[in-house]
C-alpha cells in the first residue's frame, strides 16, 4: 500500500479522539482527626493492645508518621516495639527512631517484653533511646501497653502530683508497696505471705522451702523473693594497691578463699549499687 500513499489523491486519516474522562462525582472532603481521639497509624492493626484501650477514643489515621499520637497538641508521639520483633529485625526500630526525630516535644518508645531472655536486648534498646532522646517505657502485656497510651494521651495537660502513686501509712499498704516491687509478686502474694509468715523480717529470713509452702507462690516468685531478700544492695568497696598491707596484694595474706569470694561477689553484682 505504500505506493498509494505517494498518489496525489490521499488523504491520512484524521487523528483519534481522545476518551473521555470517567466521571468519578465530586470528592468528599477528608474529615479532619478528631482531637479528643488517640491518632493510631494504620502499621499497628492487628496490635493486641488496641483491644484494651477502652478509656480514650482512638481512630486510625494513614497520614501519621509515629505509632501513636498522643494529646490534642500532637506534641506527644510514641513507637511501639516488642522485644521478640527487634531480636528479629534489629534495624527496624533504629529507621523508625529517625524518622520522628524532630517535630515532637515527648518521645516515647513503648517496649513489651513478650520473652524471657530479655535483658541484653532491653539494654541495647535502652542505649539507643537515650542517645536520641527518647523516653523508654517498658511493659509486660498488652493491658499495661494500652494504659501507658491512655495515660499519656489523658494527662498532657496535668501536673506531675497528678500520676504520682499516693502510698497509704498502714502497714499492709506500705508492705505491698515493698513486695510488689519484686518482678511477679501481686497484692494477692502480699496478702498470703503476710497470713502465712507474719512480718516482714520473718519473710527476709524464711528459707525457700518456707516460702513455697505459702498459696500461689510457686518456684519462680520464691526464687525471685530470695535474691532480693539475699543479695546486697552495695557491694563491698575494694581497698586501692597502695593502702593494702604487705604481702595482701591480690587477696594474699587473707583467709584462704576470702579475697577470691569478695570479688567473686563484686563481678556478679556489677549493677548493684
């Protein structure tokens, strides 16, 4: 057909017309987030946490860059991390740290421990939070997760007196207020070891097969209750070279095993104090 392109008589044929534009109707307006709400990004569907927080609204918003914005300023931001997932994916979290790192007066880093081995992971994370200036909150389940979150978004505006626990001056208060600081020991523990042994001093100085006989103290709480009743607050303060008399230098001229015990002592406590 090319030589019928080259007559004198051709025409090409008129270009096509462009479709039609699909009409899709006016576009609604974006509702603006609700102030009153906890702005929750659309990354933490499927959180447990989010079935707990029944005090406050909250309502998912695509545009946030943090997990949870917190207030109706929306100077107060939080990430949510569990210790299993960064064990996983450690670079996950450090992305997420710069990606808040200006445009917010509180910072939060919300932690659930969700396994035991935790201590080396929740120490790196807290280095790292506080290199960037951010506060580590740390919980043990998704309930205390959602109260951390309500608390937060329902106190911006509050003075500190307002969430500072009040201790009661009775004396089953003041020692549930001692005991429950020992990791798993609840008020209910508190009540059975008071019926059971009495006083405090009679707790400190009960053996473990004493303590396993209370009701729903099991091998972990009696274990837990027995190294903070027995192991020292302070360790002992090492004497330097020069005041040390002769011949004691690296524990020689004490009693057999003394020197050795001491620092035995020192290096499993390097926390304590």
């Amino acid at each position: 057909f090319s030589h019928m392109k080259n007559a004198p008589s051709y025409q090409p044929p008129p270009p096509p017309k462009p479709a039609p534009a699909p009409d899709t109707g006016p576009v609604a307006p974006r509702r603006p987030p609700n102030p009153k709400a906890v702005q929750v990004s659309l990354k933490q569907k499927g959180n447990p946490l989010l079935k707990h927080m029944k005090n406050v609204p909250w309502e998912y918003n695509s545009e946030i860059v943090p997990d949870y914005l917190m207030g109706s300023t929306g100077d107060t931001c939080a990430l949510f991390l569990s210790v299993k997932y960064h064990m996983l994916h450690s670079h996950y979290i450090y992305t997420r740290m710069e990606q808040i790192k200006v445009g917010y007066k509180l910072r939060v880093l919300l932690c659930h421990v969700d396994t035991e081995e935790s201590h080396k992971t929740l120490l790196e994370i807290h280095k790292y939070a506080i290199m960037n200036g951010i506060t580590l909150i740390v919980s043990w389940s998704p309930e205390e997760s959602a109260r951390y979150i309500e608390t937060y978004h329902s106190y911006e505006h509050k003075q500190a007196d307002n969430i500072q626990e009040r201790v009661q001056g009775d004396y089953m208060s003041r020692l549930t207020d001692v005991l429950t600081t020992v990791r798993a020991i609840n008020k209910t523990d508190v009540a059975n070891l008071s019926t059971n042994l009495g006083s405090l001093a009679s707790l400190m100085a009960a053996s473990k097969e004493r303590l396993a006989l209370c009701p729903g103290v099991g091998p972990k709480k009696v274990q837990r209750l027995h190294e903070a009743f027995t192991q020292p607050f302070l360790t002992r303060k090492v004497a330097r070279t020069g005041d040390l008399p002769s011949g004691s230098e690296n524990g020689a001229g004490a009693p057999d095993g003394e020197g050795e015990g001491e620092g035995e002592a020192a290096a499993e406590n390097p926390s304590a104090g």
